[in-house]
C-alpha cells in the first residue's frame, strides 16, 4: 500500500467509523502507531481531519462541531425570546459585538430578519454565516486561534483585533452564571475573549437563559457588577434574582 492509498483509506475508515484511536487505525491498516501518526499530521495539515486527544474524527463529524450544534438545539424557544427582547437595545448605525454563543447566534438572526442596518463585530463563525445573508448589516469577523469546540477564535490575536473597537453594545453569554459573582465560562482563552469584548463596549448586556444559573464552570469572563442589563427567562429562581446587585438592570423573557 503506498502512501497515498494509506493516507485514502483512513479517510474511507473515518468516513465509515466516524471516530478512531491512532492505535485502532493501526491495526486496521497494519501498519506502526508512528506511521499513523505521521499520515494523521498531513492529513490534519490539510484540514482534511481533526486529532484531538489521541482521536481522529472528520472535519464535518467532529463530536467537537457537533457539541456547538446539540447546544443550539437546547432550549431554543427561550433563548429565541431572550433575544427578542435583546432586539429592543439595537438602533440603526450602532456597532454591535456578538459574543460566541448559541444565544448570540439568535441575537443575530433576529438582526437579518428585521433587517436592521447595524455592524457587528464576532470571532463566531457560526455568526458570521449567519450575517452575511443580511441584505443591510455588515459583519466583520475577528481572527485568531481557531477554537474548534465552539467554532469561534480565541487567543492574543482576536483579544488585540478587539481593542480597535469601540463598541456601542456588546452581548455575551456564559456557560455558567453565579448571581452575587458573574459569568463563567468553560475555557480559559474564551473567557478572555469575553472580557475584552466587554472592556471595549459602552454597555454590557448579558444574554443567558435560566438553566445557565444551575450550572457550573470554572473561568469568570465578566463580574456581575459590570454587566449593565442581564436578560434572561422567567425561569430564573427568585433566590437567585435576589443576589444580583442592584445596579444590574434585570429583564425577564417569558417563555
């Protein structure tokens, strides 16, 4: 088997499989890890697959995509009013930031729906996509290190792209909410992002439906006191409600 026949039949077995170890394609093909290892990097070169954590998945197939897809389809009908609500804050002409995210991602459809006229700024690619079908918005997509998990950039390049912005609102959203504390994410160099999208915005709007504040993650991208409107459903417990500051401007979506 040459190298090219190898390098087409992981493809075909990955394609068939969906997912593989390095060691199971190894055997399969019967051939060393090293081997394997070798074409996988090429192949991942080319974009043709991904390898994270000693698993080789395709690019359309990833559990990594998926995950951002499965979270889109959570809760859908709350985060659809949540971002309705949101609609009232944005006026023609504003330059707009979008955090990446399932619930900014209904933010911005709502924009290409209402055909407003407004420019949003977002490292999400799923935002983008979703913006440039606007007959009226403009988008502009920051760079950076690719974050495949969330489909969105991440790291020292997107946070300096941001500081050249002035933004009149930002959205963000969180994995996870602590009411007297702030908004938490998952993943360290996300939650940078997070913070200078809010660092350069005139007003901070936090966009999170209610079952983000029964869960729990580990990096703080925005403390609470910073945030100048919270939005979210009616699902929210009292007690909960009741530990965020004052100075934080609460707005309930019904569901």
């Amino acid at each position: 088997m040459t190298v090219v026949e190898r390098r087409r039949r992981i493809l075909e077995i990955l394609k068939a499989k969906k997912k593989m170890s390095i060691g199971e394609l190894s055997k399969i093909l019967g051939t060393s890890e090293i081997t394997v290892r070798r074409d996988i990097k090429v192949l991942e070169h080319e974009g043709k697959v991904i390898r994270s954590r000693g698993i080789v998945f395709l690019p359309d197939l990833s559990e990594y995509e998926l995950s951002f897809m499965e979270r889109e389809k959570e809760n859908v009908k709350l985060k659809v009013s949540i971002a309705r609500e949101a609609m009232n804050f944005i006026k023609d002409g504003m330059l707009i930031g979008l955090d990446a995210g399932t619930t900014t991602l209904q933010i911005a459809r709502q924009i290409v729906e209402r055909k407003i006229s407004v420019t949003v700024v977002t490292p999400c690619l799923p935002i983008l996509q979703l913006m440039s079908r606007s007959e009226r918005s403009d988008v502009i997509l920051i760079g950076g290190k690719y974050d495949v998990k969330n489909l969105s950039f991440v790291g020292p390049v997107t946070n300096r792209a941001l500081n050249m912005f002035r933004f009149d609102l930002c959205f963000i959203g969180a994995s996870a909410v602590i009411p007297e504390r702030g908004f938490f994410t998952s993943d360290l160099e996300g939650a940078e992002v997070v913070r200078q999208l809010a660092r350069n915005s005139s007003k901070i709007i936090g966009v999170v439906d209610s079952s983000k504040f029964r869960r729990s993650a580990q990096y703080l991208s925005v403390d609470i006191t910073d945030i100048d409107i919270l939005i979210t459903d009616d699902g929210v417990s009292e007690t909960f409600l009741k530990k965020i500051p004052q100075k934080v401007r609460i707005i309930l979506s019904h569901r």
